[in-house]
C-alpha cells in the first residue's frame, strides 16, 4: 500500500471516530482570487449526513457588487463601490502626451475593495472615497479629485463653481424642490439637501 493510501486510510478513520463519539469534521477550502473568490463547505454531525452549502461572493453581505457601467454620482453614492480618475491632461490609460494642465476625469466605477486596495490596472483611485472625507472644492476645481465645475441654477443667487460629487449628490432629502438648471445640467446636492449648484447631466443618471 503505498503511502498516500495509507494516509488516505489514516483520515477515514479519524473521521468515523469523531462520528462515532458524537464529534463534528469541518472541512474548509476557500477558493482563490479575490472578491469572486468561492467558499465551499463540508460539515458532518451525530443528526444526519454531511452536507455541503457554497458561496460565491463578491461583497461582504454575499451578494455581488455591481459597479461597471455606474455614473460618477451613483458610484460614489454606492457603498460597495468607489471612482477610478484619470489626468485627462497627461493620461495613463493609455499612455499620451502630456499637456501642461491637470484635469482629473472620472474613469469608471469599480468595487471598493478593489480601488481601495490599488488592484486595478491603470488610473487613480478616488481616495477621499475610500477614506469617507470630503473632497476640498475650494481650489483648483479641474486638480481635485472628486470636484467638478457647477454652474449657478436658473435664477438663482451666486454659488460655488466647483461642487464636491459625493454621496448623494443626484438626490434629496429635504422638502426643498429641485432648482431649475439649462440644458444638459442637473441639480447638485450636498446628499441632504439641493446646494442651488448645477452638475453636468452625465454625473447623474
């Protein structure tokens, strides 16, 4: 008998003595890769057979997360996802020239751990959403990640020109209406209430 089938010989029968004795086997594999890693299980007590259950899952309450395809205001605003950003001005994906600008660009929505913890191929994850502060908007609007240029609404009093995207940005809570906003612009929100600033029309859904 060779050495793997005594070993093999070995296992069942340490496995019929827990049994036996009312004892509980576990036997755990955790699949590889990540977020779409699986779980299976194996488990054996005195009430019954063994039973298998398998998970697969992308997110920590087991359902999968989907980002791709999310605008920037839904994907900050969703909380299993974060922003990947570009320098529109010297851009890395892909390479190009660079110009003597900075202008970070909204790239596209991934899975917060996956931006978070840097496993992404190319771009910048949008830090102030992993770390859940607020992007200073105060600046240099087209050099800060997570501010976009906003115009003031229809009517409306003077307001910032660069407005924070975060979350809830597209919608409201108050009682407040939406304020009116040209063509191709949408009401901004500071997540509770509407800030009296217009966003592009492509931030929000």
């Amino acid at each position: 008998m060779s050495a793997r089938s005594r070993a093999l010989v070995a296992l069942g029968g340490l496995a019929a003595l827990a049994i036996g004795c009312g004892g509980l086997v576990v036997f755990e594999e955790t699949g590889s890769g990540g977020a779409g890693g699986s779980t299976s299980k194996v488990t054996s007590g005195p009430s019954g057979p063994a039973t298998v259950s398998a998970t697969t899952s992308s997110s920590p309450t087991g359902t999968p997360v989907q980002c791709s395809g999310l605008t920037f205001g839904e994907c900050v605003s969703n909380p299993a996802c974060a922003p990947i950003f570009d320098d529109a001005c010297c851009p890395m994906c892909p390479p190009g020239p660079c110009a003597d600008c900075q202008n970070w660009e909204f790239l596209e929505c991934l899975p917060r751990d996956i931006v978070c913890e840097g496993r992404f191929e190319c771009g910048f994850a949008g830090e102030y959403v992993c770390k859940g502060t607020l992007p200073n908007c105060l600046g240099f609007c087209d050099g800060t990640m997570g501010c976009e240029p906003a115009i003031c609404a229809l009517d409306g009093p003077p307001c910032p020109s660069c407005a924070p995207i975060v979350d809830g940005v597209c919608t409201a809570v108050c009682a407040m209406p939406p304020p009116p906003c040209p063509d191709g612009f949408v009401p901004a929100s500071d997540g509770t209430c509407w800030t009296g600033q217009c966003i592009a029309a492509s931030i929000c859904p």
